[in-house]
C-alpha cells in the first residue's frame, strides 16, 4: 500500500512540473524513436537556456500533419539551431516570442547582424514584430536586404509595431498591384515615417496592432 | 514459608529456569552489533530511520481521499500544462481571463459555403485537429471563432471537414513549409493599444 501511495504520489510530482508534463503531449502524440528525438532535442534547448514550446509545437504540428519521423526530427532540430542563434543574436535578455521571430527571421535569409541591428535600433522595446515584418516582407518576395533597411529604417524613427504592421500591408498592397517588392519596400519605409503625428509614440490607434484575419479572398483590414 | 512443589511443576521450573545456549562468544556479537549502529542524532541515524522500513495502516475512506487528491492534482497539473503558455482559457463570451497575461481578442474568419466543419489549428493549441471549432453565423458560409492571444507570432491553420488543411487566404503565408500543408501567420504586437 505504502509503495502504491509512493508511486502515485512520484507520477503527480512529475505531472505538477510544467517542464516534465509537456513532455507528456510528446510521448502521447509521437512515435516511441520520434519522441526520444524530440526529447534530445529538448534536452540541448534546456541546457541552452532556450524556450522548450516552440520546439514542441513544431513536433506537434508535423505529428498532426501525419509528417514523417524523419522529418519532424529534422525540422525540429532546424528550430532549434535558429533559436539558438537567435539568442545569441538578440541577446539573454529577449523574450520567448522574440527568439520565435527571430528564428523565423533567419529562417527567411536574414543574417545575425540583422537581428542585432534591430534590437539595437529598437532601444529596449519588443522586437517580435518588426522581425515578423521582416520576414513576411522576404517571403512576399522582398529581397532580404531591402526588407533589412525598410525595417530599420522605421526602427530607428521610432515607429511602433502598428507601423511595421502597416508597412507590410502596403507593401502588400503595392506589390498585388505591380510594384517590385524591393522598391515597394523602399517607398513605403521612407513614406509611412511621415503619417506619423510628430512625437507621438505612434500611428497606430488601438488594438491596431492586432492583426485580424478577413474573410477568404479579401484583403486584410486593419483593426477598427 | 515454604511449599513443595507438584513434581511436574517442578521439571517444568527446572528447564525454564535453564539459561539457553547462544555459543561462545555472544556477548562480544551483541555488543559488536551495538557498536555498528549510528549513533542517535547523526545524520547517518536518520538516514536509516529513514530506510527502515515501517508497517502503515490507512483505511479504506483514508487511502480514497489520498487517491482522489492525487488524481486532482494531476487533473489540474494537466489542465495548467495545457494553457499556461497563453493563458488561453474560454469563459463567457470567449473573453480571456487568463493569469494576467496580455491577451487580446483576435476573432479568425474564413468563408467556406461548402464545409460542413472548420476547425482552427495552430502554435496556441497544440496544433490539436479537435482543438478550437469554428462556429457558423447566420451568414451563409461564414465560419468564425474568436481565441484571445497574447502578443506574439503564431502560426495555424484551418482543417475542412477533418482531414483538409486550409492555409488562411486573408493572412500572410508563413515561409517555411517543413511538412508540407503551408500556414498562416497571425502577428499581435505588444504596443499601441
């Protein structure tokens, strides 16, 4: 009896530790050798220093995916190397969700030094969006270095992250009606600079910097 | 005052009061054994109190108590595992009420007539195909379902039916594609509101 109420006891301890129980959605939705791999994987984030979630949302994904083991291994060990140059890149101090876009962000063809030029561009402030931006801006065909200086050129103006958000709808916009993404690009950095009211903190009203999905086939409206 | 004995009682005495044999040398084995034990309020005494192993009587309502302690807080450990990343917790009217973390209310759209059920998937939910159903308006065809987030960069899709994966039109496609069904990217900014 004793030994059963031990057993039980040790298999709460484990489930009441956050890091452990993730561990468990790995175990349930994976293959055995995938999960060991996953698992490794986890190990080498932990002892970085690194955020365990996105690398088990990545696993997550491709096993709902019904992806191989092969490559839900190889994409998250993929992850796990951008996070970790990410973290060099951004610094000890960033947050989980900058590490996650500026993963995404080298993932798109940015380098480290870009990284580190936005978050010193940025003085103190959340990079997860202008580094967003910048990788959306790459995948809607921006070349990386004209999507560098369109973000940094609002970084250092001091835009805030309705502005970025706004920049890449522009961008958007002007290249779904024929304009090269590069001087799209280009154009609206140097331009939505001076919608911004002089000194204020930025253009974007509330909620604007939340973005909100339309309905299929339309463009993407701003907040009200 | 004396009296004499019943001769049986007398045997009987007899080989009770008899010392038993323990062989030579017992005295020198029990006090070797004296020596060995730890000496009371050493650490090593209460290690091996701690090791000694010890008879516990429970009964039955006590043992159902401890099992159904034990199950909720595992139940709960489960629940916390699941939603702490973004306090993502469905209360009246989907408003968020989780932890005090910044969340917003970001409502997902998707105009599919000929579905018969949307489901959102993604980096908030564990990417689970059950996991946020969409809810049809009186619009004909117009799914929609409203998850407060936190800021952040998330990735998701939307699954027709249970088995199609539909990348959101109105949203930015996400750029890596490691599994071959391509996201959208949802982005909540930290600032400005």
């Amino acid at each position: 009896m004793t030994r059963l109420l031990l057993s039980a006891l040790a298999l709460a301890t484990i489930a009441a530790v956050p890091g452990l129980a993730q561990d468990t959605r790995i175990d349930a939705r994976l293959d055995p050798a995938t999960a060991a791999e996953v698992r490794s994987a986890l190990a080498t984030a932990r002892n970085q220093g690194l955020p365990l979630e996105p690398l088990i949302d990545r696993a997550l994904e491709g096993a709902s995916k019904g992806a191989s083991s092969g490559r839900i291994v190889a994409a998250v060990r993929a992850l796990l190397n951008n996070l970790s140059r990410a973290a060099q890149a951004l610094g000890p101090d960033a947050a989980e969700r900058e590490l996650v876009a500026g993963a995404e962000a080298l993932r798109a063809g940015a380098d480290s030094a870009t990284l580190a030029a936005i978050r010193g561009a940025r003085r103190g402030e959340p990079v997860t969006v202008p580094l967003g931006v910048l990788t959306d801006l790459v995948a809607r065909g921006v070349p990386a270095d004209a999507a560098r200086e369109a973000v940094l050129a609002l970084a250092r103006r001091g835009a805030r992250d309705g502005d970025f958000l706004a920049l890449r709808r522009n961008v958007e916009r002007d290249i779904q009606q024929g304009a090269p993404p590069a001087i799209a690009a280009s154009v609206r950095a140097r331009g939505l600079p001076s919608t911004l009211p002089p000194g204020a903190p930025g253009a974007a009203g509330p909620g604007a910097t939340t973005e909100r999905t339309a309905p299929a086939g339309t463009a993407t409206p701003p907040r009200p | 005052m004396s009296e004499e004995l019943d001769p049986v009682v007398a045997r009987a005495v007899a080989v009770l009061k008899a010392e038993p044999d323990f062989g030579a040398g017992f005295d020198r084995r029990v006090m070797d054994a004296v020596r060995a034990e730890p000496r009371p309020g050493t650490v090593s005494a209460w290690w091996a109190s701690l090791r000694r192993p010890r008879e516990v009587s429970i009964s039955p309502l006590g043992a159902f108590a401890i099992a159904a302690g034990l199950v909720a807080l595992m139940l709960g450990s489960v629940i916390v595992a699941s939603s702490w990343r973004f306090g993502i917790e469905q209360g009246a009217g989907g408003v968020a009420s989780g932890g005090g973390a910044d969340l917003r209310p970001v409502q997902f759209v998707l105009i599919m007539p000929e579905a018969r059920t949307v489901t959102l998937v993604g980096d908030f939910n564990d990417w689970e195909p059950d996991g946020l159903p969409l809810q049809r308006s009186a619009a004909e065809g117009v799914w929609s379902v409203t998850v407060p987030l936190a800021p952040g960069r998330y990735r998701y899709s939307f699954v027709i039916d249970g088995t199609r994966w539909y990348a959101d039109p109105g949203a930015p496609r996400a750029i890596e594609d490691d599994f071959g069904r391509p996201n959208s990217i949802l982005t909540v900014g930290e600032q400005g509101s």
